[in-house]
C-alpha cells in the first residue's frame, strides 16, 4: 500500500490495476456497457443484420440489463457510417421539454445545487433533478425505429424480441447493479413504484445466488410493455394503448406532458457536423449535442499544438488539453441553446459502437439523463422515465433556459471519424458533462498519435467539464502531472475507478484499412464488454 497522490486527500489505498485488452474481428464488433446486450447485438450479426439493426437491438436489451442508465423512457443520437454510401448521417432522437413547460415550474431557493452537478441555481425540493416535473418528453422509441426504417434491414419486431425475453426474465442483481441501487435508495423511497420494484422490503435487493449465479428483479409492467412494442409497433408508444397509459400515469404524478406531447414528437435524420483536424475527418451530430463544442476545441487544439511526430501526448500536450477544455465549456455553457447547438451534463448514460462485416459503422449514445432517471417509474407500463429537464438552465432569459416545446442543450457526442491513414472509427462515452472532454482526448489520442485502440482507450486522461477543477487520472506519468500543477491552482489526481465515476468513459471501434477491426470499452465497469463474431 502506498500514499495517494490525491491531492485532496491524504488517505491510504491498494493500487489496482483493471485493463480489458482490445477484441478483434474481421467480421464484425458490439461494444456496450452490459456483456448481454452486446451478445443480443453480435447475434443479429451473425445472422445477417447490419450495424444499425445491431445497434437497436443491443439498445433496447440495454434498457432491460442496465435501466439505470438508458431505456425507453429517455432519448439519445445515433452517427452511422455507410461504406457503400461513403457517407455519415445522424438520427436526433433527444428528449424535449413539454409544451406546458415553464421557468416558473421551477422556483429557486437562492442557493446553489449539488444535486445535479451543473452549478445551476438550486430548484425547490429539487424538482428539476427528480420527480415529475424533471420528465422530458422521451424521444427513444422514435429515434431508433427512424434508424432502423432509413439505415436498417431488419423488422421492428424481429429486433425487439431479445428484449422482450429479456425484461420477462428480469433484471439481473449482481453485484454491479445493487451497488448501484444501494446508492440510489434514499431517492427510490420518494417514488411509490421505484420503491416497490426495487426495494420491495425496504432494503436493496439481494445480490446473484452463490450457487445458481440466478437472482431476477421483476421490472413491473416493463415486459408487457415490450410485447405491446412488439405487437403494435412503435407508434403504439406515441398515440396507441402505450401513449395512453404513459400519459394518465405521468399525470398523475404531476407531470405536464400531454398525449399531444407525445403524439408531436418528431426523430430526425440531419446531415452531420464535419471537421477536418489535421486531415482526419471527424463526424459528430450538430443541434443539441456536444458536437459543435468538439469540433470548436479540436480547432483551438490545431492552433496550438506542435506538428512534431511523438507516439504519446507529452506534458506540454495535456496542458494545451485541459486549457482548450477550460475555454470549451466557458464559451459552450454562456452561448448555447436549442437554437444554437448544445448543452450541460451530468449524468448516466450508455454508449454503443458497432461494427458489421461490410464496413457499416454507428456511434450511439442513449440516456435517461441521470442514474434512474426521474424515479418516477409508471405502474400501468413499468417505464421508468429521464430526468431531462435537469439539462435546462432553471434561470430565465438564458441561452438554456426552459421554454414549453424546446430542446435542451445535451452532453451527448457519438463520433464517426477517418484517419489520414484511411482507418475508421465509431466513437463515444457516457458520463454527462464528462463524456465530451473523453471523446475529444480519445480523437487526438487515436489521430495525433497513431494510437491503436487499445493503448488509445488504456491512456491516461484529464477532466475538465463545466468548472475550474482539473481532474487527472492517477496513471499519468509524474512529469506531465506536475507541469499540470504548475499550470492550474485547482487540480486532483484521481483513480479511473467504477464509482465514484470521476471520467468520461469511451466505447470505440476502429476498422483498419484491411478491413480488420478492434474494440475497446468501459475498462472500470465488469458488465461492459465488446463481443466479436
């Protein structure tokens, strides 16, 4: 055991090193942050799907094995790349405030929050953070069946089946998820259905039996909610039996939303952001996501930087990171809103990357916002529902500020890029706010320096994401940590551990100009995982 190099703290720990080395294939690769949904997304591979019915089937059993952090009741961005097209595109699928929506919903106490980590103005009783008024208009179900009719090859009901099993048999309880609901319990007593579903004897549940390794939570009405999906189609969830039983719950709860709400909603297939860095191509989505905040900061960082060739960043490299980062979320935090482009965030999120044997890849981020969302699950339906409202600026006359109909600025950024050695890469993290400074190191890290993706996804990191605080991953090389703190007064040096989770944590998948491809994931957490066929 040795001394921490914690700045803020003096305490004593064991030194533990995880690695998951890169999975390779010729034929195709899921990476996602739960081993099952990437099994469900290889399988639709194997037998003949493309990446995007890949994606959306690994999407939807993402939110029966891991609905802390995605599901149905939340939103997201996909980024596709079609190789016979040549050609990337992005479906918007993000939540949207209720048309009844207003800043007035949210009276401030005067102080500022910790509840929800953007520094805003505290909100009464937290109401933005969770309950019914922190619930957006959820845009999921909409966005990936738009993926799959414009980009996919497969049914709808063919790729919602794996699901469907899925939510019937219940969510796994290891070890990982009750950690993850223990923290959670005090906000699950608040909420009546949460409760019962989780802590249906007051206490968490109990973890995977030792003998069986078998231990199931039944997720409410959520699997008959997935047959109905199945059944009726996707629509059933914004004008059929679905929409009608979301939208009687949600108001009895207090919620604003309307069946007009639900049945107004609209997915997008737009036309991608490109950056040219260095002559590496960089595809990000433009409204409403951390994109145009990449792309901004890659532009600062061309400026910058040194065009001299090293194999890894130097310590002069992770300064111009973290003083390109500083200005990112100054300029992105005081100029962007709905109509611009962006956002806040904080949160819990999943990210998946997939690739098919053709050469197609996707880049998509799905979330609830925070972990559990809302915590308001809906009885009739089992969907427990985002928490997106926390995204808005609860001040009025703000760039972000809550408007009924409006969009918030979102930390998402699922990246397509091409290298100036003609390899490709799908890319992007979860981790609210943190999920851009992961992306845009994770880009330099595999552009600048001819990073494979293991060594790319294994590299230490910095986090800067919305104040003055420069985290940095205790891994980094005592050089470059102390020229940092020369540089900035508020700095720490941090485990990239599974919980507390201090840095964004990327998913990526690179095709090489051979067609050989590598995949790298979420290195703290046990359940992410990259299967290969």
């Amino acid at each position: 055991m040795s001394e921490t190099n914690n700045s803020t703290s003096n305490q004593f720990y064991e030194h533990w090193t995880i690695t998951k080395p890169a999975i390779h294939s010729t034929k195709g690769l899921v990476a996602s942050q739960h081993y099952l949904a990437s099994k469900v997304g290889v399988e639709v591979l194997q037998n003949g799907g493309n990446a995007v019915d890949a994606a959306v089937a690994t999407g939807l059993a993402l939110g029966t094995v891991e609905p802390a952090m995605s599901g149905i009741g939340g939103g997201g961005f996909m980024t596709v790349y079609s190789r016979k097209l040549d050609q990337v595109q992005v479906v918007e699928f993000g939540m949207r405030a209720p048309f009844a929506a207003q800043h007035s919903d949210y009276p401030l106490t005067g102080n500022v929050t910790g509840a929800s980590s953007f520094n805003w103005p505290e909100v009464e009783n937290d109401r933005n953070v969770h309950g019914p008024l922190s619930i957006a208009v959820p845009g999921y179900v909409k966005g990936v069946s738009l993926a799959l009719e414009r980009f996919g090859t497969w049914k709808w009901n063919d790729l919602i089946q794996p699901a469907c099993s899925l939510a019937k048999k219940g969510l796994p309880t290891n070890w990982y998820m009750v950690h993850y609901i223990t923290k959670s319990a005090r906000l699950m007593r608040k909420y009546e259905e949460i409760n019962r579903v989780y802590l249906g004897d007051g206490l968490p549940p109990e973890t995977e039996n030792e003998d069986t390794y078998q231990n199931h939570i039944p997720l409410g009405n959520l699997a008959e909610t997935y047959r109905t999906l199945k059944e009726d189609g996707p629509d059933s969830f914004y004008f059929g039996t679905i929409a009608r039983k979301v939208v009687a719950d949600l108001n009895h709860a207090g919620s604003k939303i309307t069946t007009n709400d639900l049945s107004d909603y609209r997915a997008y297939v737009t036309d991608p952001l490109r950056y040219d860095y260095r002559e590496n191509e960089i595809y990000t989505p433009t409204r409403r996501s951390a994109g145009p905040t990449l792309a901004r900061t890659l532009a600062e960082l061309q400026k910058k930087k040194s065009t001299t060739k090293t194999t890894e960043p130097t310590a002069l490299d992770y300064r111009l990171y973290t003083e390109t980062l500083l200005e990112a979320y100054q300029y992105r935090l005081s100029n962007l809103g709905d109509g611009a482009i962006e956002e806040p965030g904080s949160g819990a999120t999943s990210h998946i990357c997939v690739a098919d044997k053709d050469g197609n890849l996707v880049s998509l981020t799905q979330t609830l916002m925070s972990s559990f969302g809302s915590y308001v699950m809906l009885p009739q339906t089992g969907i427990l529902m985002n928490n997106g409202m926390m995204w808005f600026d609860p001040r009025p006359s703000r760039a972000n500020s809550v408007e009924g109909g409006r969009y918030p600025l979102s930390n998402m950024c699922p990246t397509i890029g091409r290298t100036i050695d003609g390899r490709m890469f799908a890319l992007g993290a979860c981790g609210g706010r943190q999920i851009f400074p992961a992306v845009y190191q994770v880009v330099s890290f595999l552009c600048d320096f001819g990073m494979d993706v293991n060594d790319a996804v294994h590299q230490a990191r910095v986090d800067v994401s919305g104040t003055d605080l420069v985290t940095i991953m205790d891994h980094l090389n005592d050089e470059a940590i102390n020229h940092l703190r020369e540089h900035f007064a508020n700095t720490q040096v941090r485990k990239n551990g599974m919980s507390p989770v201090l840095f964004g944590v990327p998913q990526v998948i690179e095709r090489d100009r051979k067609g050989q491809l590598s995949g790298g994931c979420m290195i703290p957490s046990p359940m992410a995982a990259v299967h290969s066929i």
